[in-house]
C-alpha cells in the first residue's frame, strides 16, 4: 500500500467564511474557505482507508504580534488598520511605529531582514487565530472527518502549531519568514520535513492558497531531500486566496503545476 500523507494547512474557523453569531465571528475570513473545508471532510471521509498519516497545521498567534494592529501605531500616534503594508523606509520616516518605543530598534532589523529575503514585506492582519479563542479551532466538519479516521486507523492526527513568536511571520509550517535563532520553533521544521519525505504520496489542502498554503509548499519543495514533486498533489479545490490576492493564487498554482506539482480536484482523485 501507498503511504499517503495529507497536510491540512490552518483550517481555523477564523480563516472560514462561517455566519457570525452572537458569540462567535471569523477575525480573517477568506470568502470560499467554508466550501473549501467541507469539501475536505467529505473527501477525508471517503479516502479514509487509503490516508496513512494526516498533518494538521494550526496558526496560533498571541494578540501581541508583529504582523497585528495591536503592535503597531501612526507616527502621531493613531491606530493602523488591518491589511496596512510597513517597510523598514516607513518606520525610518516617523510614518509607522511600534507602540512601544523599545521595540524598534529589534522591528527594522525585523524588517531590513524580512525585505532582503524578498518573499514578503510586513502586512498588519487582524488579529486572528489567537491561542486559546474559537477562531482558533478546527472547522467542525474537517474536526469530525478526522476524528472518524483516526477512530478508524487507531492513529492520531498531527497537529503543528506556528506563529506563536511575536517577532516574526510564520506562513510556511516549514520554519518562519525570518527565523529567530533563539527559537528552535521558528527553524526548519525537519520533524516534518522528514515525515514529508516518507510520503509516497502528499496531498495539501487548506487556507489560504495566497500566502499560508503557498508558502508552506514553497518550503517543502525546497527543503524535500527525496525531491520528487510529481508525488505532491494539491487539492485545488480545498484551498482559496485571501480577498485581493487572487493573482498571487493563480501565480502559485501555475508555479508549481510548472515544477510537476499535480493540481487536482478532491471530488475527482483517485488514490
């Protein structure tokens, strides 16, 4: 048989376009999200005898953090709203800076490290995913999708948390955008490296295709030492751009599809 591993990127009820409530409401819904994870659970449920491992990846932010508002002020002191970018050039200018004053020294070289890597320069989300919050749990019907394959393999879900330190950006489950030297949770993540290298067969899924997902698969390919990229599969319909990024979607489909990833429809693949 097979060793067929499934990685589920951040299916977090923040990242889901579920109806709000009285007590709960996304904190960064990405419109599709919803359909995309229950299109997942259906299909975790009817390939569950074939899925020999699944990896879950969990954005798991405290609300301090330096892609959030919470860090963040104008240069005369007003509030920064959600989805403003900040370069190390606006910090420099007086335009942007951290609430508190001895953060800023440790924020620009953040950002003059960030920006050299160019992949991406700082953009303040909402706060979401927050440790300990409901956004930050698992889409109920992905939860019970897996819960019934592990009750049917008798082998626990993986679950990997990221972003939990404050200084830097963790898109990729792979290792931060900028890693922290004092952090080993920031580094290359070989643990999963190593599990992905196992898979004859991984399939990827999850949120959002614009940045988590397309950060995460960057990384993998990458990093694989088994560099096989015609055995990764990408679930294209279980995973959706953030609003405004669907260029950057469709830029990192054709990408991959170019290095011999397989695009596929979950509905449509045989395993």
């Amino acid at each position: 048989m097979r060793h067929t591993h499934l990685l589920i990127i951040d299916p977090q009820n923040d990242f889901c376009d579920l109806a709000p409530t009285a007590d709960t409401a996304p904190a960064l819904p990405v419109v599709g999200a919803d359909a995309d994870m229950r299109r997942l659970a259906r299909f975790i449920r009817r390939h569950a005898s074939q899925l020999s491992d699944i990896t879950i990846t969990l954005d798991s932010h405290h609300r301090l953090d330096i892609a959030h508002p919470t860090f963040w002020q104008q240069g005369e002191g007003s509030a920064v709203t959600p989805f403003t970018t900040i370069t190390a050039a606006d910090v420099r200018a007086g335009l942007f800076q951290p609430r508190q004053p001895a953060h800023l020294a440790r924020s620009l070289a953040y950002l003059d490290e960030l920006e050299a890597r160019g992949r991406y320069t700082l953009m303040v989300w909402p706060v979401h995913c927050e440790i300990g919050t409901w956004g930050h749990n698992v889409h109920a019907e992905v939860h019970a999708a897996y819960n019934a394959w592990e009750d049917l393999s008798g082998a626990s879900v993986t679950k990997l948390g990221k972003g939990s330190n404050p200084w830097t950006e963790h898109y990729s489950a792979v290792m931060a955008e900028v890693p922290d030297t004092l952090d080993g949770a920031t580094q290359l993540n070989r643990p999963l490296m190593d599990a992905m290298d196992q898979a004859d067969v991984l399939l990827i899924a999850g949120e959002a295709s614009s940045h988590c997902v397309r950060a995460t698969t960057e990384h993998i390919l990458a990093h694989l030492a088994r560099h096989k990229p015609q055995r990764i599969v990408l679930l294209t319909d279980c995973m959706s751009p953030v609003g405004g990024f669907q260029l950057q979607h469709e830029a990192f489909l054709q990408d991959m599809q170019r290095q011999g990833l397989e695009l596929a429809n979950s509905q449509d693949l045989r395993l």
